[in-house]
C-alpha cells in the first residue's frame, strides 16, 4: 500500500482509495489528489484493496473495472453487502451497459477512461458533499422506516437499512420534499441526460427493494407518469 502526501493535510482531510491495476495512474490520481488536499492511498488489485480495508477508513473508494485476478465489479459487488462506502469507477469501456452495471451494483459514479482530472475531482468532491448535507438533524417517517435527514441512516426498529451514498441522496431529496413529484432529469442532478435518468430509474428500483413489501407495486416510491418520481410517507 502506497500514501501519497502533500505538505500539512488537514485532521480531518477525506482518505481516498485508489485501485488500479495501472501505475501511471495510480501516481497520477494520487498526486492530483493529495495537491488537492486529499489523504490518499493506493492499490493495484483487488487483493491489495481488500488487505488495506481491513486496516483503514476510507471516505471514498476509486475503483478500476478491469484488473488482473477479481474484477472491479466484483470487489464492488463484495464490499455492497457489508459496506456503504462510497464507490466511483472507472473504465476504457463506455458503453451504457457497464454503466448501468456499476450502478445496479450499487457504485455512485462511473467515468470511463481516459478522463480529465479535474472532472473526476469535481465528481468526487460531489460525492463527499452528499455525506454531509446541511439539512436540519431530523427523522422523517417513512411508513415503518425511520430515516435521519442529516446522517442519511435510515432504520427499521433497530435495524439499520443499508443504503449508497447514492442512495441516501435520492431519499433525502425525496423526504424533504415528500408528496411532490421530482423529475428524473432533477434526480440526475449534474449528470442529466438520458443514460443519466436511465441511471435513476435503476437506483430508484434499488431503493424500492429495501424500502418496499412489494417492489413492482410501490406503496412509498410510486412513479407518476410523465412527471417524475414522488415519494410517500405513509
């Protein structure tokens, strides 16, 4: 495992991840990042990825699709059953299908190689913002869920629902807004256009399997045709 510094980093700079099988970059996204302020580490294969999350926290995993050995899918796919962290992927493909592929998994982003820099810091630095939003501390109702507004966890009893950053974001958006449609080109949010609201109607399907009895017939998360997404609260 490589870290990758920059002059004094702040207490409490974001840690970041980055698992690729390519050295060039690796070195460069780690550089970019720590000049960007960032506390960062590096692996380049899932088995590597895997032995520096069992020691450290990272606020933000950037995730290579094709390597040597376990895919990028696959470790994504892996670390979904016991972990929010927050995933952005990266790949040389760009066809729709992989896209939808990371995000049915349930990554937060997706870039295809090669990319600028300074988008992908932006796509990150938007990630991180949806953490910590600046929304009053609350618990909304959500028939039998409770979900807090600010921390984004949302709970049965005292179960606690597993949930994206993506995910989370949806919900917030929805529960401050409850009973009114949003536009699938809003929820897409910076992204929009159609494999971006394509992306929507898939994290939204996601988000019907955790909070629905019957997800084909949604009583909370119902789609209002021509208009939207709207969310219920009871």
């Amino acid at each position: 495992m490589d870290l990758a510094k920059t002059g004094a980093l702040a207490d409490n700079a974001s840690h970041i991840l980055v698992v690729d099988d390519d050295q060039r970059i690796r070195d460069l996204l780690a550089r970019y990042l720590a000049d960007n302020g960032y506390r960062v580490s590096t692996a380049g294969d899932a088995q590597a990825a895997r032995a520096s999350l069992r020691g450290l926290s990272f606020d933000l995993i950037i995730l290579d699709v094709m390597m040597p050995g376990e895919s990028g899918f696959s470790l994504a796919e892996s670390l979904r059953t016991d972990s929010p962290v927050p995933i952005l992927m990266l790949t040389a493909r760009s066809e729709p299908d992989y896209r939808l592929k990371g995000l049915e998994i349930g990554v937060d982003d997706y870039m295809a190689k090669p990319f600028e820099p300074k988008e992908l810091l932006i796509r990150l630095n938007n990630i991180l913002k949806r953490r910590a939003p600046e929304a009053a501390a609350e618990d909304v109702r959500i028939g039998p869920f409770t979900l807090n507004i600010k921390r984004g966890d949302l709970k049965r009893g005292e179960e606690t629902i597993k949930l994206t950053e993506r995910e989370r974001d949806l919900l917030r958006q929805f529960a401050l807004n409850p009973g009114v449609p949003i536009s699938r080109e809003e929820l897409a949010g910076d992204g929009a256009g159609s494999e971006s609201e394509r992306a929507v109607d898939v994290q939204i399907n996601r988000l019907r399997q955790k909070i629905e009895v019957d997800p084909a017939n949604p009583v909370y998360l119902q789609t209002v045709r021509g208009r939207g997404y709207v969310l219920y609260l009871e």
